[in-house]
C-alpha cells in the first residue's frame, strides 16, 4: 500500500502516492527553470545571429535590443506598479548627456561614464519619485510629462555645458578620444547585454516579494499599505530601478549616435513607443514588452524598407488593428485564452467593449 | 532586412561600373517635421535623375550608365538617416545624396566618414559639420554663416538711405545660431550699429516676447535668422504689435512661395536670402540656365522652383559630374574628382575648398515685390531694384 | 509698464485659445477616462476645413469654424462609437493606445492629401490691431479668444442644464448606475467625444488663421492639451480655460522677462509644481483622480 500524503496543490488537498509528489515537484521545478533557460538560449541566439548579418543590419537589431531594454524597464514602474510614467525618457535624456557631458568636458572614459550616467538617471528618479509619486494616475502620467519636456528645455538652454540646440559631440576620434569608437558590432554587442540586463532584472522583481508588492499596490495601494508594505519605499526604489536602466541605454545610444540633441534625447515620441510596446505586449509581465519591442520595432522598419512612401499610415493601421483585437496585449491574451479556452479574437473583442 | 542575409560573402553592385544603373542612396524626411523641405529635396534629386538619363546616362569612361537614386525615409530624426546610410553601406551602395537640413546631414557625415562612402550634402548648412575633418563630405550650397551676411551687404550696397541700427531675431538651433553669428560679423564690419540678438525656441509660432523686446530700441532694421514658421510669426505679429522698422530680412521664409501665400500683403518688401534664384547665373549640359531649370521644375512638379529643389539638384549634378571627371564610381575616386571639381552650373559655381564647403558661390538676396521673389543682389544677376524703406 | 501690460494682455489672448483647444480633450480624459492622442490632429484638421472653406468658397473662417465643428463631430462620434468603444473597458492607458494609431492615420492622411505645405487662412482683419493706450490688441487674436470664452462658457450651461449634457456628467461619474437609469452609454460616449473633436476643429480654425500650419504641427498641439488640462484640473468643466489662460500668462511673462529661449521650461516648471502642492490640478475634482475602472 503506497503511503499517501497531502498536497496542497492550487487550493485543493487531494492524497497523492510519494512518487508523483517529487515528480510534481520536479515539473515545478523544471516549469521555474523553463524561462532562465529560455532567457540563455534566446541571448546565444542573438550572438550567433550576429556573424550573419551585414553592418547596418547589425544597427538596426541593436535599435531593436535598445526598445527591449527600454520597454522591460517602462514595465516596472508603469507595469507591475500601474503608474505609468509619461516622461520615461527624462532618464535616457539624463543618461545620455552626462555621458556626452563627462566625456567631452571632463574625459571620462565611456565605461565609467555608462555606469556614473545609470547611477545618476537613478538619483534623478528618487528625487523627483519621492514627490510624483504621490499623484495618482493621470496627474502622475502628466507630471512626468512635464519634467520631461522641462529637462529638454533646460538643456536646451545650458549651451555652454550640453550645447544646447546645436547639439553636443562625444570625441570618437583623434586626441580627444577617450575610449575608442565601438563600431556597429560592439554596440550591437552592448545593446544586447542591456537588453537581457532588463528582462533579467524584470523577471527577479516579478518573481520576489518586491514584485508582489507592486503588484499589490497596482491592484489597491491603500490595501497594500494596511498589508504593511511601505508603498512609497516600493513605488520609489521600481522607479529608481526603472530610471537606472533607462540611464544605462541612454548614455549608449548617446555615445552610438554620436552628435545628440536635445529634441531627440529627451522626444516624447520615444516614451510613447516605449508604452506602446508594453500595451501591445502585454502590460505587467516580463515576456510582453519584450515581444512587444521586438513585433513593433521589426514591423517599423519593414515597412519602412518596403513601403517608403506610406509606411506610417500602414502602421498606424496596424496598431488600430491590433489594439481592437487584443486590448489587453498579447501574452495576457495568450494566458486567458488558455485559462478560458476561448481562443477567438472576436470573443475578445466583445470582452473589452462597451 | 534581418531576414534575407546570410549571404554576407555575397558582392553587391555599385562599387565597379558593370552593365546595371549607377546606385545613389539618399535618405529624405518624407514624414516628420522636415516633411515639406524633405519632398522638395526628393523632387530636386528626381529632376536630377531624369534629366541626366534622357542624355543617356552618366558618362563613365566612355560608357552610358543610368542613375537609379533609391530613397528612404528618415522619419526626420537625425539617428535614422545616419541608420539609413548604414544600410546603404550593406548593399554596397557607396554614394550618397544628403538628408535634409544640418542636424540630419551631421549624423549622416559621421556615418560617411567610418564606412569610406562619399556623400555630397545638398541642404545642412552649418559651417560645424565642416570643423570636424570630415574628408568624405562637400556641401554645394553656401555656408551657413553667409545667409544673414549676405542681407546685411544687401543692404549696406543698396540701401538709400543707408539705416543705422540692425537687430537679429534667431531661432535656437545650431544652423540658426551660425547663420546670426555670421550675419552680426558682417554687420559689425560693415558699420552697422548691431543690438543685442533675441533667440527664441525653433519652430515657434509666437515670437512676441522677442518683438516686445526690441520694441522699445526702434531697429531700423530686424534680420529673422529663422525658418518658415518663425518667419511667418515676426511678420504677422510685428504688424499686431505695432514694430515698425524700416525694413525686415529674414533667412530661409521669404524665398518660398509658402511665405507670401501665407502673408499676402504683409509679405511685400521683405528682403531674404536665397541659395539660388531663377536668375541665378550659369549654365552646364544637363540643366542649361536657371531660368530652363525653372522650367522643368514647373513642368515636371506643377510648382515654381525653391532654392531647396535647387540645391538638391545640384548636388546630384555634382557627384554626376565627378564620376564623369574620375571616369569611375569607386567612391575613392569619386571623392578625389569631388574634391578638385571646379564647374560652373544651373547653380552657380560649384567648387570646394578644403573643408569641404562651396565658399565660392555666393547667397543671392531677393525681395518681395508684388508676391513675388525677386533678385536684388548681387547685381549681376539683380532683376528689380530694392525698394527701400521697406515698410511704407 | 507698458511691456507688462502687452505681455499679458498676449498671454490673455494666447490663453484663450489654448483653452479652447484643450477643452474637449480634458472632457473626454475626466469624462471617460480617454486619453485622446489624436487632439492635436483634430485641431489641424480643423484648420484645413476651415482653410478649404476659405479657399473654395471664400468663406469667412469665422464662419468657416462652423463647418469645421460639424465635420469633426461627425468623425469624432463615428469614431468613438465604431472604435474607441471597443476598447474602453481594457486596461488603463489602451485608448491611448488605440488614439496614437489614429493619431498616426490622420496626421498621415494629411500629410498626403494636403501635401505637407505650409498654409495660413488670410483675412484682412486679423493682423490689424486695436490700440488701448500703449497696448495694441490684434483683432484676429481678440477674436479667437472672445469665441473660445464663448464657447467655454456655452460648453458649462450645456453640460450642467441641459439632460443631455447631464447623462454625460452621470456618465462619467458612475457608468453603470447611469446605464441603470437608462442612459445609452455608448451613445453618450460617442456623443461626448465627438463634442470634444468639435470644439478642437473650431480651434484649429482659429489657429489657422492666427498663424501657419501644417500635418506636423499636430503633436504640438497634443502636448499642450496635456498639460493645459491638468494643470487646470480634470472633472472640472473650467479647469481646461484656468489652466490655458494660466500657462498663456506664465509664457507671455517668461518670454518678456527672461531670455526667450526658457518659456516652455518655465511652462513646465510651473505645471510641476502646482501638481506637486495641489495633486488634482488647480480647479479639478478629487474622485477623477482615483478612478477605479469597473
């Protein structure tokens, strides 16, 4: 007679033999390791794709990995924690003219640089965190906003440290040259590591007691604060991660390009793709903005090959298109749709609608 | 794109002279907030192609190749277009035709320079792109330190009675900053006496603050180092506030037709400077004279020509001409040719010196007169008289 | 003395019209919780009906913005009522979402229908100023903003008197209590956001005859409805016209006393401070601020 024990497995106490109890165990443990494994080969991949493809190319899936890292990063503070921070790109701004900034005035080397400028995009993110981050929903989204286009305005308007309108050169060549250029393969290589740094970091927080309580916050803060959980501790250090990250992409693609201006460092339309990414990926989990990043980035520039003269039309086609069909994103979509068994996209649509 | 390699050994056309057409890249703003300047510097390169292969093609060393100018869209964001002259490199697509305006036209000059292409730079201005050492890049058009300075020796020579004071309004970006620097030089040499410039933020519609400012000092004359829209502004809402110089000068505005469509009336007398006018002097085989260019602009896009059709044409025109002199198209060669080419067009005078820069062509400054631009200096090729004062 | 009253008296004026382009986005974010990213391009749709009109038919724009009003009413209820629905009980932030690739449709649709030439509607009137005392005052400006206080003002006696205008406030405040009640939601909706196009249309109107426009002139314009509609407060049928003749005001000082160059920063720091000491904008309702969807 095999003794039996009790399993506590999704709420429902059943008698299992010993066999199958380790053999459950072993599937969750083999079901917890599915995604590190999945993570390792998806980056091997990557590394081996590069030998395949030309130059440019490599640039162009570079700008792909850099939408990854900075879409997973979005994700934590707006997300897992549900404030969706509209100024997102205050942080790649910040990080990527105290790169230029250090490099130029102050010869830094580019490696010290990245790492000072993530760690200053994160400082920025606690300052102004601790007093946004008591604004709720729209008030915070714009708020961001408005420090956002406020850090443009103010480098903008600093030319003798950042150049102001006319632009800022990182010295990539001759005496000046601190470090030496990358080229398209080394910043292909540095965009990727980004990238898996960011969904690295993403899974971590989603799987640890952090990320539950900011998941808890995003369902009811008050809730969640009675529970005991220091919300603006939590709110303030996602934000503070979200920001460093961000920094870290920013002071890349700043020595990437060059010659960085204002306009473009600190463009809105770089936080709206960032959002975007994440929607259409699926808002709050880890695989979602990266899909998101890889489908919008990938479809963009294949239209834009392909289809020069309409190429945003048809996109914004394709967006209207696919929010209306998967409002909730894609991977939440996928884990619905298994949950319900209710697969068909126009089932979906009559979920959402009025 | 990222499907579709694999073939990395593969050797692509462009680089040796074979039976195919000559591939040119040229990334354009077709969307973006260079929308309108990216569509007249497509229609510029498009005349360029198809007056050049009505002739039979480029003469290369004896033999006919046609051009075949592939465009793509930069979105008007400076990252992209230096992205899209990447990609050209990858499929061996070695010269290329510039982006509009000087912050694309930067991004794509660093991009040039590391992967050994050539590039001839129809519209970016600014005499920064040329302090680098950039050895792979030459510019048709003047400078941008010529644009306000060649009003201000407009008005120095033509002017009667010669007026006194002269305040420049400018936008914030690197172009503008050059083009006031520039001007305010000239002024000062010329003996003017130069107030204190206002700056404003680029593509600002509301420039009253600055207006407001200088109201009070009674300039007899108010230079705009601007674009259209901030152009438009200082005249609209000099009227509104009541600033009356004696006359106006703007940059980039006045020569297009957008500017006395948009102003009527208000426009007349305005004095700007221009890259090119139809009766600029000068004439090459492909184009003959300013005034035929004009015409197969209008034949072929239904639309008086702006400088920036021009431009673009000619920068075309330029690297046709280089390939024909190095009887070649190996970018080497073709930078060499380009460096040393020395010819009079459509255009004007088409010559590099060291830099990089067209040094020797000089800005033409037209007036409004009646809705139309007319040339005023330099008096070679002077069409009217200036009408001065200006605003009476 | 004389440039402080000028500079207000512009920032009064520019105010205004901000107001009246941020109007109809701050109904639909307050109302139904919509964040329209496609306000920007409403306005500049508007401005070219508002210029064909005048091209075509020689029609005053003034008169023109009427016709503007009722073009965009009707796309803006189709809109909402065929699109925007679908999607409104998805999660927070998709309407945004969804109005960025409508954004991008009509931003691009002009861009090729109209090319993406600079126009202007030209009347004779507009730059001709009014002198009081030392101040000039432009008749076109005086005139877009008399109208947009106008039209500010016709919008609160609707909304507040009207049962229409009060099963949109139901609406918004608990849809399914007023849909208990019998309320149409989705008609009310689609009703609303096509009142908000409208009054955006108009605007674009006025602004095209005040100054040049283009395709690309939308995302401008989006902006400032953000941040004018916060700063005034959402829930608040005034907070759109506070916060537009406030950020009017704050420029038009800036511009006069600082160097020209830090207006927007200014506009911004002001907007970020207030939110900092009044978390719901300066004149908005607290219950729009914790919305939970439902």
């Amino acid at each position: 007679m095999s003794p039996s024990t009790r399993v506590p497995e999704q709420g429902v106490t059943s008698t299992v033999p010993l066999q199958d109890v380790s053999s459950t165990v072993r599937r969750d443990q083999a079901r917890r390791l599915l995604p590190w494994v999945l993570g390792l080969v998806t980056v091997l991949a990557a590394l081996a794709l590069q030998s395949q493809l030309y130059s440019g190319q490599e640039r162009t899936v570079a700008t792909i990995f850099m939408f990854v890292a900075l879409a997973e990063a979005w994700n934590l503070i707006g997300g897992f924690a549900g404030y969706a921070s509209f100024g997102q790109v205050v942080f790649f701004g910040v990080g990527g003219y105290f790169t230029a900034v250090a490099i130029s005035h102050w010869h830094f080397s580019f490696w010290v640089s990245l790492l000072l400028s993530g760690v200053v995009a994160a400082l920025f993110a606690t300052l102004i965190g601790i007093p946004l981050l008591r604004l709720k929903g729209h008030y915070f989204a714009v708020a961001t906003l408005g420090v956002a286009e406020g850090m443009r305005e103010i480098v903008t308007n600093l030319p003798d440290l950042t150049g102001g309108g006319a632009g800022i050169t990182v010295p990539t060549v001759g005496n000046n040259a601190t470090t030496a250029y990358l080229g398209n393969d080394g910043f292909y290589l540095l965009f990727l590591a980004l990238a898996a740094l960011s969904v690295l970091v993403a899974g971590l927080v989603a799987r640890n007691k952090f990320g539950y309580a900011l998941r808890a916050i995003n369902q009811d803060e008050d809730a969640a604060a009675a529970m005991g959980i220091n919300t603006t501790r939590a709110k303030v250090l996602a934000f503070a991660l979200s920001g460093f990250i961000t920094g870290l992409v920013g002071a890349s693609y700043a020595f990437q390009q060059v010659t960085i201006f204002p306009e473009r460092l600190f463009d809105v339309d770089i936080t709206v793709l960032m959002i975007i990414m994440v929607v259409i990926g699926g808002s709050g989990t880890v695989l979602g903005p990266l899909l998101g990043a890889v489908a919008l980035q990938f479809l963009s520039e294949f239209l834009r090959q392909n289809f020069t003269d309409l190429h945003t039309f048809i996109l914004g086609g394709i967006i209207v298109v696919a929010v209306i069909l998967l409002p909730q994103g894609l991977v939440n979509y996928v884990h619905e749709a298994r949950r319900t068994k209710e697969y068909s996209l126009l089932a979906n649509v009559r979920r959402y609608r009025l | 794109m990222v499907a579709g390699c694999g073939s990395k050994a593969e050797t692509n056309n462009g680089g040796a002279a074979s039976s195919g057409p000559l591939a040119i890249g040229a990334s354009v703003s077709l969307t973006g907030k260079l929308a309108r300047e990216g569509q007249l510097t497509k229609e510029g390169y498009q005349l360029c192609q198809d007056k050049v292969n009505a002739q039979g093609g480029v003469d290369v060393g004896g033999t006919k190749v046609k051009l075949a100018i592939q465009y793509q869209d930069d979105t008007s964001k400076p990252d992209v277009a230096a992205q899209l002259v990447d990609q050209f490199n990858d499929k061996g697509v070695k010269l290329i035709l510039s982006s509009y305006g000087s912050a694309n036209t930067e991004a794509q000059a660093a991009v040039i320079e590391r992967n050994n292409q050539v590039m001839v730079d129809s519209a970016g201005a600014d005499n920064k792109i040329f302090s680098k050492g950039y050895k792979r890049t030459f510019a048709v058009l003047s400078p941008a330190t010529e644009y306000a300075a060649a009003i201000v020796k407009a008005i120095a020579e033509l002017a009667t009675p010669k007026p006194k004071s002269v305040v420049f309004l400018s936008a914030d970006d690197g172009f503008s900053k050059s083009v006031t620097e520039g001007g305010m030089a000239s002024a000062k040499s010329l003996g003017f006496t130069v107030l204190d410039p206002q700056y404003f933020t680029n593509g600002t519609s509301d420039v009253s603050s600055a207006l407001t400012k200088v109201k009070g000092q009674h300039p007899d004359v108010i230079i705009g180092s601007v674009h259209l829209v901030e152009g438009v502004a200082i005249i609209k809402q000099s009227k509104e506030l009541g600033v009356t110089p004696v006359g106006f000068g703007e940059t980039v505005a006045p020569p297009t037709p957008d500017f006395a469509k948009t102003l009527g009336t208000q426009a007349e007398n305005v004095l700007g400077s221009t890259q090119w006018t139809d009766a600029t002097k000068g004439k090459d085989k492909y184009f003959g004279t300013a005034k035929n260019y004009s015409k197969d602009i209008q034949a072929n896009f239904g639309h008086l020509p702006d400088y920036h059709n021009a431009e673009a044409t000619a920068a075309c025109l330029a690297l046709v001409l280089a390939t024909e002199k190095a009887a070649s198209t190996q970018p080497d060669k073709v930078r060499n040719a380009l460096s040393g080419l020395d010819t009079e067009s459509f255009f004007g005078k088409i010559k590099f010196d060291p830099t990089g820069q067209n040094i020797y062509k000089p800005m033409s400054v037209i007036q409004v007169q009646n809705g139309k631009a007319l040339t005023v200096w330099p008096k070679e090729s002077a069409e009217a008289k200036m009408i001065w004062p200006g605003t009476r | 003395m004389t440039a402080f009253l000028q500079a207000t008296t512009y920032g009064l004026l520019q105010g205004g019209l901000l107001a009246l382009v941020a109007v109809g986005f701050s109904l639909v974010w307050g109302v139904m919780n919509v964040v329209n990213l496609a306000n920007g391009a409403f306005v500049i749709l508007g401005a070219y009906i508002g210029w064909g009109m005048h091209q075509t038919f020689g029609l005053d724009p003034f008169l023109g913005m009427f016709v503007a009003a009722a073009v965009l009413f009707v796309i803006g209820y189709v809109m909402q009522r065929f699109l925007i629905n679908l999607v409104v009980n998805g999660p927070i932030f998709i309407t945004l979402l969804l109005t960025f690739g409508l954004d991008l449709l009509i931003v691009q649709g002009m861009n090729i229908a109209f090319s993406a030439d600079y126009r202007g509607i030209k009347t004779s009137y507009a730059s001709e100023s009014l002198a009081i005392g030392s101040v000039r005052v432009p008749v076109g400006r005086l005139l877009a903003f008399a109208l947009a206080i106008a039209i500010t003002l016709i919008l609160v006696a609707v909304v507040n008197r009207t049962r229409t205008g009060m099963s949109i406030l139901a609406t918004g405040m608990d849809r399914g209590a007023a849909r208990l009640m019998g309320i149409r939601a989705r008609h009310v909706y689609a009703l609303t956001f096509g009142i908000a196009a409208a009054l955006a249309g108009m605007a674009g109107v006025m602004i095209g005859t005040v100054g040049t426009f283009n395709p690309s002139a939308a995302a401008a314009f989006t902006l400032m409805s953000f941040v004018v509609a916060v700063l005034g407060g959402l829930g608040n049928m005034y907070g759109a016209l506070v916060g537009g003749l406030v950020i009017g005001l704050v420029q038009a000082w800036g511009g006069q006393y600082l160097p020209g160059t830090w207006v927007n920063a200014l506009a911004f720091l002001v907007l970020i401070v207030v939110l900092i000491a009044r978390p719901t904008g300066l004149v908005g309702r607290a219950f729009y601020a914790a919305r939970l969807e439902v």
